[in-house]
C-alpha cells in the first residue's frame, strides 16, 4: 500500500497476462468503532509485456450457403493478445494475404470478412482464406480461416406436372416442361437433369438443360408417361425435384379389312367394311379408290354407294381411313365386282300363224349395260309338248306343237350378263290363234216326196273331221228337185282356206222326164236353191 487511498501492484519479472489485487475495505473510525462496516474487493489486473509477443489466433470454420448473401465475422472475435485479452482493441491489423479460395469471395474490411459462395458452389466444397495479423510495432503472423458451403436454405424449385395430348405414334414430341415453374433462384435458370420412362413398352425420353422428348414406339397407343428430374443453381442432389410429362400417344387408324360387295346396280356398286382401330383419336370418314380409273369417293361410314362406274367394267376396290392423326393404309382389294344393268323391254313381238303354230319376231331393245346376249321368249297357255319359255339368241321363233283353234298369248325379254341377278322387264303381250285347211266334208242325198212342184232330193253333210280351226260349215239339208237331174256338192271354210269340195251326189226320176226348162247351175251346198219354173 502506498497510503491509505493507494495500492501499487508490480508483477513478476517476465510475466504478462492476467492478475488482480484482492482487499478489505472498511468505514470504521476506530479500531473499536462496531458499527463500522466492511467488504472485500477484487480488482482485475492485466499485465502488458514490455516486448512485442504475438496474439493467438483461433477462427470457426465459416459456414456459407450458395448464392446467398456474405456473411460477416470481426476477426477481433476470433484473436487473444499474450496478456490473454480478446482482440477488441485496435492493437491488431488484418489483411489476406493470398487469392480467394475457389467458389467463393472474401472481402476483408479491418477487421470485418465478408465471405459468400457462388450460387454453383457446389454444398460441401471447402477453402481456407489466407491471413496476416499485424501486432506491435512491426510484429505479423499468419493465420487462416476456413471456409465451407454448406446447403442453401432457401425452398426447392417447383415444376408442375405437363400433359400434352398430341403425341403420335413413332414422332418425337419436345415440350418446354420448365415453363410456370418456381425457381428459388430466379436470376438463373433451373437445369433438367434428367428423364426416364414409367409406361412400359411406350418408348424413349430424352432431355436437354430446359426441355424433355418423347418418342413413342410405332405400336403405342395411350398415355406414355415420362418422369424428369431438376435441379436449381446450385446443384444440389439433395434439392433436386420430380415431375412427370404425360403424352397422350395417338396414331393413323388400323388398316381396315378388304370391303365387302353388297349390291350390284347399274353404274353403281355398294360395299361395306368394318371399323378398324381408331389408334386414340375417332375416325372422322373413309376413302374409296376404284381399279381401273382410280376413281375416289368419300365416305362417311362404313357403308357406302360407289356411283359414276362404267357398265360392264371389273372393279376392285380399297378402303382406307382417316382421323385426325393422318390416313391408314389402304386395305387390299376386295372381291371383284362389275356394274352393270338389264336391256329395256323389247316392243310387242309380231306374231303370225300356223297350222300347230305361231312365229314371232321383235326388235332388239337398247341395253344400258352389257351386250344383250339372247332373249327369253314366253307363250302362254303351254304348248301340248313342249315348255311354254325358250330362250334364243335371235330376234325370231316359231313356237310348234300347238292346239289350232286356241288363243295364244307371247311376251319376250332380252338377257345379258346382268339377267342373271335380276331379269329384265317382259315385252307387252300379243295374241294370235293358230289354224289348218279343213277336211272334206261328207255328204248325203235321200228322195223326199215334195208337194206342188213333185218330188225332192234332201242333201245333207256334217262338219268335216280336223285339227284346224273349226269350220262355219254345220251339218245342213238341202231340198233339190229332181228334175232335171241334178248334182250338189259342198265344201267347207275356215280361218286358213277353204276345203277341196265334196263328192258330188246325183239322184234321178224313175219315170221319162219332160223337156227340161230353166236348167241352173248347181248350188253349192247352203245356197238357197230357186225352183225351176215349168212349161205352161
């Protein structure tokens, strides 16, 4: 103690550091004063070398997340002067001593460091900045800070799940899957790192910095399903995230089945076929090619008329379908076909007679589609013999066989390749009766006696036996007198000619005749007979 109010501390030789004096102080007046009051103090001490020795440096490792902003240290923190004092006095001086540590930046400010990491320093990289720490007059030491990245602590990106819905079979289709993403880093761009298939079978997927393909198979149809990976800035596996590309593969419609001949028509042929696959999208209609000519038709289902064809031309055909992709295939060729149609009816045949039969003749009818290749001719009632519809390839025929007398009606249509199927219309019917020469009639002569002019002959003949068209000639008298003598004879008509005349028949008196007067010619039989005037 230097005096009552002074405490004089002297360290030990050579010793710097820490020390401290502990006293008792009191307010007493007298060694006997009991009301007095004491306390014991403890002043701090630090003891300053009288050389220059250096400080003691011990940093933290500086922990920084990419892309975010410096952080900030004093270096006085981290450094203790030799009298075991923290650095927060200005006795020290700070400066780096050698280049920045790659993927960072240091900044050195007295004794404040910034320290950043590059937004694509990847987490865990590490780097020690270089230092010298200034003491004392012209005193330096070297130290070091370390440095690491660790991971950002910002949220991860978000990408949102894409479906396109115009994928084709065997094209590749690219979408921009980044578009509308969150990127926790907006000053650059999410990368996509990579992409892989979930549908089984439906194809490959590739992907650049920004995009992901598809390329379904040539066979898929449906929804192919590609799942892609993105990273941010900083390249962190552990904050890459997942979404999925969904493209609704489509293609061209299945070639259809070969079309199916329903009806044949003149110029005209109707097929049908089934659906094929729509491949994903519907079929919108149908295209028909014609062979020969290649003429096209657009239909809309799978029932169609082809018109505008060529009678009697052979045709195949194909089908193929569309939908909004592209078209199908063509289909093979169906079955042949050939348009065509029946000949018109022929006009009214001419007709002419016979005995036992009846020729007809007619006009070749104009025929719209093939060659009118014969006719079929028809008489009705049937022939006794016979069938009542022959067919000829002329414009003639004599029907034989038939019943004189007898009314016959004949109609007549033509064929060509078209008949086949359905007959062409029949003419108008005409009618016509066939008819022979009668026979000779038979006849007889009886003597009658006859009042006023004498005796009488009576003639008498019946129709004559035929097969020709009956005679107006009925059984029938005649009276005729009997003298002069007389001879009568008799024939028979019908619609062909009349018949030779009967053998004549004669009577005679029994007595001398008188003069004959007024003689006749003889009468034929059904004639009336004038009677002869006799001799005053």
């Amino acid at each position: 103690m230097v005096d009552d109010t002074t405490l004089q501390f002297t360290s030990a030789p050579g010793y710097a550091g820490p020390a401290s004096i502990t006293l008792t102080v009191t307010d007493a007046t007298g060694a006997g004063d009991t009301t007095a009051r004491t306390a014991t103090l403890t002043i701090p001490i630090t003891v300053y070398a009288l050389e220059d020795n250096p400080p003691t440096f011990l940093p933290s490792t500086l922990d920084v997340a990419p892309g975010e902003a410096p952080i900030t240290v004093d270096l006085r923190a981290f450094t203790t002067g030799p009298e075991g004092e923290d650095g927060a006095t200005d006795r020290y001086t700070y400066r780096m001593s050698s280049g920045q540590p790659a993927g960072f930046s240091a900044e050195l400010t007295g004794s404040l460091l910034k320290v950043s990491a590059g937004a694509t320093t990847a987490k865990g990289v590490t780097g020690r900045l270089d230092l010298v720490i200034g003491y004392g007059a012209t005193g330096t030491v070297e130290a070091a800070v370390d440095l690491r990245v660790i991971a950002s602590s910002r949220r991860t990106a978000l990408v949102n799940d894409r479906t396109v819905t115009n994928g084709v079979q065997g094209k590749e289709t690219t979408v921009s899957v980044l578009e509308g993403a969150y990127n926790p880093f907006p000053e650059s761009p999410l990368t996509i790192v990579g992409a892989v298939v979930e549908t089984p079978g439906a194809g490959t997927a590739s992907a650049t910095s920004s995009t992901v393909t598809a390329r379904p198979a040539a066979d898929f149809v449906g929804p192919m399903v590609v799942r892609f990976r993105v990273r941010d800035v900083t390249g962190d596996p552990d904050r890459e995230v997942e979404a999925r590309l969904t493209v609704v593969v489509r293609g061209a419609p299945a070639t259809p089945t070969p079309p199916r001949i329903g009806e044949i028509r003149d110029r005209t042929v109707v097929l049908s076929w089934d659906a094929p696959d729509s491949r994903g999208e519907p079929i919108t209609g149908y295209r028909v090619v014609a062979s020969p000519g290649n003429l096209v038709t657009q239909c809309p289902a799978t029932t169609c008329t082809i018109s505008g064809l060529t009678n009697d031309v052979t045709y195949t055909f194909t089908v193929a379908a569309q939908n909004a992709v592209d078209w199908s295939e063509p289909s093979a060729p169906s079955a042949q076909a050939r348009p065509d149609a029946v000949p018109e009816a022929p006009g009214a045949p001419t007709l002419s007679f016979g005995d036992g039969s009846i020729s007809a003749t007619w006009n070749a009818p104009a025929s719209p589609g093939s060659p009118v290749s014969g006719y079929d001719v028809m008489i009705s009632p049937a022939p006794l013999s016979g069938t009542p519809t022959v067919q000829v390839s002329t414009t003639h025929h004599t029907f034989d066989g038939l019943k004189n007398g007898t009314a016959y009606s004949v109609v007549v249509r033509a064929r060509n390749k078209a008949t086949d199927a359905t007959p062409a219309p029949w003419s108008a019917a005409s009618l016509e009766t066939p008819a022979g020469v009668p026979g000779v009639p038979a006849v007889s002569a009886t003597r009658q006696s006859a009042s006023g002019s004498g005796p009488v002959i009576v003639v008498t003949w019946a129709p004559p036996p035929t097969t020709a068209t009956p005679s107006r000639a009925t059984r029938s008298a005649s009276t005729v007198p009997l003298w002069p003598p007389s001879v009568a004879t008799c024939s028979a008509t019908s619609s062909a000619r009349p018949s030779v005349g009967s053998t004549p028949s004669a009577c005679g008196r029994r007595t001398r005749p008188g003069r004959p007067t007024g003689v006749r010619p003889p009468a034929r039989c059904g004639a009336p007979r004038r009677r002869p005037r006799t001799s005053p």
